[in-house]
C-alpha cells in the first residue's frame, strides 16, 4: 500500500517476511522497467518501506521484487492497462500505480431512495456496451456505460447493481476467461480494462457521478472468498464509501461479518444486501429502522414464481406469500433473472440448461431451472408457441412489477435479450452475453410493455407500499389494506390445485383514498372466473391493464382467460 506523508513525499509500505525486496518502477506509456529502490525494513515489524517524492511516484508504475520472485501490490488503488480484457499484458506482473485522489463531485449527491420506490437494474459493465449494436465510444467500459444513462432513465430504471467491477485475474491457469470476476480480488480498485482510456479511478467516480445527477444509484457486487479478513471487508466497503460514494454493496461470499457490518456507524446509510440479516438481533422486539437500509436478496422468490408461472400445483400459496411480503425491518430483493439461470426470454424458451460452449460438458450450472418452454426447446418457427411465449413473458414481467418489495432484473431482459439456454456462462466473453440492442427493434412492441409496466406500478402506490399489509380494515374505511378472493368474494383458493389468485388492494392505505385495485392472476390452462366484492351504489370496476386482451369485466365478476394477470380498478363513477 502508499500513502502520503509530509514534506510531499510518498511511502511504499509492504508487508512481508521476505529480504532484499525491491520496490520496481516502470514507465507509463510503453511499461518497461526505468529502475528500482531497495526497500527497508521496518525495526520491529514485518514491514518493509520505501520512499519518492510525491510528483516522481505519480510518474511510474510498480510492483515488488525478491530475488526471482515478482509480486503486485494488493492494495493498490488503480492498476496500469496492459492489454484488452482478458488478455496476458507484457508486463511481468500487474503493475500498480498513483491514482489522482482530487475529483470534482460537483453538487451531485447519493440519492437515498426507500426500497418501494426502487427500480433494479443488474448489469456486466462490459457486457451492457461490448456488442457493436450500442453505438457507444468506448465499448464495454464505465464510458461506455454512462452514455447509456439516458436509455435506463426512460426506462424507469432507479438503481444499478452492478457485477464486479474491482480488479482480478481474469484469466485462470489454464488461459480460461473469467468474465463475471466472483474470486478473490484486488479489492481496492476499479477494474483497469473497463476504462476506456487508463484512468479507471476517474472514470468510475465520473460514472457514478453521472448517475446521482439523474437522481439514480449505484450498487456494487463484492464477492468475498473464505480467506479474505473479516475486518478488512469492512474497511473495503468504508473505503469504496468513501472514495467513490456508491449507494451500497451486494455482499457475496463466505465468512462474511453481516452482523457486524449491519451495525457499523459508518456504513448505517449505505444499502446492503445479503442473503438474510439478523433483523430480530439488530433491532429488538418492536424496534424498526428510522430508514431500512439492509434487504434480503435470495432466490426464492425467482422459483417460486417461476412454478406459478409454468403452472405447477401447490404452489399459488407460497407465490401469493413472496408478492406481499413487505418486512418492517428490512427490504426484500425480489428477482426472476439474474446473472445466474436464465435470461427472462429464455425462461419461457428453455427447459432444460445449454452451457456445452463452456467447454464442462454441460455438467456445470445448475441443472433445475423451474421454467416450461411452451412446447419446444429453444428457437421455433410455429406461431402458437411464439404467441404463448409472448404472453408467459409479459406474465413474468407483471408478476415482479406486481410484487410489493423491490424488483429487479437482468439487463436486456427488457427486450428478449437471450443466452441461448445458457444459464452459467461465467466464461463467455461474446455475443452470448454481450447484450445486441438490435433486439430493442425486433421485439418493440415487448420493450414498450416493459417500460409502459414499469410506468404503471411507479403511478399504482398500493402496489409499492411503504409497510407490510396486514389484513385489517385497521382505518374503518369499510375494507381492509388487502383481502384475498377466488370464484367467491373474500373466499381465495389455497388448494393443491388451485392455480389462480385474487388480491384486492385499498388505495386508502397507500394514498389513494377511496380506490381500489383488483390483482387477479390466473396460471391455469383454461378460463377461470373471479368474484368482486360487492360494489358500493355509484362505483364501477374498470380494467387498467392486461397480458391478455381477453379479460374482461362482467357484472360484478373477472373473466380471465388460461394463463393471464389483470388489473382492475374500482372508482366512483360520479
């Protein structure tokens, strides 16, 4: 690690029990050795020193030398690009160097949205931009990126979490390319081959920046291996905190101290994400968050719904359950794609996984999907099938934007962005996971749905609630914040068999006094009917939107047709 002491110079300081170690400098531009500087050690301790002046040590580029033995720095705050990703760089080892700390944050500030008013976007910094069809300078980097902010804006997007963007082998022993980057890493700086000149530090804050001026966030995905320290994960995100005033961390790994970190001061309005939290430790009793920061994000609620989806039985319960779930104490992630399984499109395409260009045998990733194919595995020509997989696919999008708590989804899910059955192409550096935005005008009619559904739960409070419904008329406004129904009012359906659902929201208790709103839900293979409760003299039901044009309202009843959602509304009419 350096850091910079008085009298304008720079240390070099190393932990090590090794002798004769050389601090080793390189030029810049064309990365050949300049000289080197023997480093000291430090009495007493098992450090070694080494110090420049300041404007010199912003000149080169370093790592260590003991006899034959080259090593980096592993705390280095940026490293030299050498080379493309995932290609071998000329220089011995990875070269660290000086980052520019000064940076001009302007007025831009962390925008600090609640969890209901949240839109998650996922993405590969590389793969968002790589495909020449985004029409960006500097494909497949942070500049890359940031040109298309626009586009996630007008989407409805509100929050980027983001795959690993700190650095790491890109490469494994054998030559093999790690696109997705979840191993150990160089944990203090952002990834040199996704800055499109050599500046990754400025071009990442620049990034965030960019986002924050556009009232968005941004979330990193920190991946911790067993043998990374507990307190030095702290010290990781207080430092990314700090540096690059991102929004908040997706934790991954093993051994990681949730509870602590929960509880840490510093990073009490930063949002993390884990599988679970200790909420009952953390906040006791009837004791709640003055705002939730903290949010599971598991993928539970992508299989279950995934079954409500394709049809199985027994399953409406448990879905009904993940799409009113609403915890006081922390947020809920809920997702039907992520890096991992199936792309949206391909959950209605595929069954069974296709990975055999990882070069595994199709052994790797994992074999369960919880998706149907509509009748065909992969590409099909046959109109039925393509009209059912249209629908499943609007059906999918609906149930997430439907489900109180957070969505999320994996970028290009918006316009049928397809792996090809892949669901673990963590080794696939091209077109399988590089997103091809000519799919925006091949399927514009489903890009328009999604950001025309996206539109419509941010304007539908009830289905974005700031606490969990309970089930009462607890303001006496004549219906309770939620009810459930079936073929009879007031009378759901939880049976083996049952396939359908119907929750009826009262705007009262989310904003909108004297409305509400009708979610009806119908994965069967045939037409179900659905009961309103009694309508009020001067009040009429309306339907508002639908994946099927079919529905309809009759009297005082729903007619979904097989495999549909629909959103009605009751309103005075006068």
């Amino acid at each position: 690690m350096r850091r910079d002491k008085a009298y304008g110079m720079t240390e070099f300081l190393l932990p090590t029990t090794l002798e004769n170690v050389e601090l080793v400098l390189y030029d810049k531009k064309d990365l050949t050795e300049v000289k080197s500087v023997m480093m000291e050690q430090i009495s007493g301790e098992n450090l070694v020193s080494a110090c420049l002046p300041r404007k010199e040590a912003k000149k080169y580029a370093y790592h260590y030398r003991s006899g034959e033995l080259v090593f980096p720095e592993e705390k280095a705050e940026m490293y030299i690009k050498d080379g493309d990703f995932g290609k071998s760089g000329q220089a011995p080892c990875r070269l660290a160097t000086v980052a520019e700390q000064e940076f001009d944050w302007g007025e831009s500030a962390r925008p600090e949205l609640s969890y209901e008013d949240m839109i998650v976007y996922l993405a590969h910094v590389r793969g968002f931009t790589m495909h020449n069809s985004s029409k960006v300078r500097g494909k497949g980097t942070f500049y890359g990126m940031m040109q298309k902010i626009p586009y996630l804006k007008e989407l409805g997007i509100t929050t980027v979490e983001l795959q690993p963007i700190y650095e790491y082998e890109e490469l494994d022993t054998k030559g093999k390319v790690n696109y997705w980057g979840y191993q150990k890493g160089y944990y203090y700086a952002p990834r040199a081959s996704y800055s499109y000149k050599s500046d990754a530090v400025r071009e990442f804050k620049a990034l965030v920046k960019a986002f924050h001026e556009q009232g968005m966030e941004v979330v990193l995905q920190f991946y911790f291996p067993a043998e990374v320290s507990r307190l030095e994960i702290a010290d990781i995100l207080k430092y990314w905190s700090l540096n690059y005033q991102v929004d908040g961390f997706h934790l991954m790994g093993e051994n990681i101290p949730v509870q602590e970190l929960a509880g840490d001061v510093y990073l009490s309005r930063r949002k993390l994400w884990y599988y679970d939290f200790p909420v009952d430790v953390l906040y006791p009793g009837k004791e709640k968050p003055l705002k939730r920061v903290l949010a599971s994000y598991q993928d539970s609620y992508m299989y279950d719904m995934r079954r409500l989806l394709k049809g199985d039985e027994g399953c409406i319960y448990n879905a009904v359950k993940r799409m009113t779930c609403n915890p006081a104490k922390m947020g809920v992630v809920n997702f039907l794609t992520n890096y991992f399984g199936l792309t949206m499109w391909d959950a209605v395409c595929y069954e069974r996984k296709h990975n055999e260009e990882n070069g595994e045998k199709n052994r790797d990733g994992n074999d369960y999907n919880g998706t149907w194919n509509c009748g065909a595995e992969g590409a099909t020509k046959k109109k039925q099938i393509l009209s059912l997989r249209r629908k499943q696919y609007k059906n999918a999008f609906a149930l997430l934007m439907f489900s109180q708590g957070t969505p999320l989804f994996f970028m290009g899910d918006e316009f049928c962005n397809s792996q090809k059955g892949n669901n673990n192409p963590y080794c696939q550096d091209n077109e399988i996971t590089w997103l091809n935005w000519n799919d925006i005008n091949r399927n514009k009619e489903l890009h328009q749905y999604v950001k025309d559904l996206i539109a419509f739960r941010k304007q539908t409070s009830v289905f974005h609630m700031k606490k969990e419904c309970m089930l009462m008329d607890y303001l006496s406004c004549g219906y309770p914040d939620l009810s459930f129904h079936g073929e009879e009012a007031f009378k759901p359906s939880w049976e083996y068999f049952s396939r359908q659902a119907g929750l009826l929201y009262c705007g009262d208790y989310a904003g909108e006094k004297g409305t509400l709103v009708y979610l009806a839900i119908n994965m069967h293979w045939e037409e179900q009917i659905f009961a309103c409760p009694k309508l009020k003299k001067g009040k009429e039901i309306i339907c508002v939107f639908t994946t099927d044009e079919e529905c309809k309202v009759e009297k005082e009843q729903l007619v979904l047709p097989p495999r549909s959602i629909c959103v009605c509304t009751i309103k005075r009419t006068r």
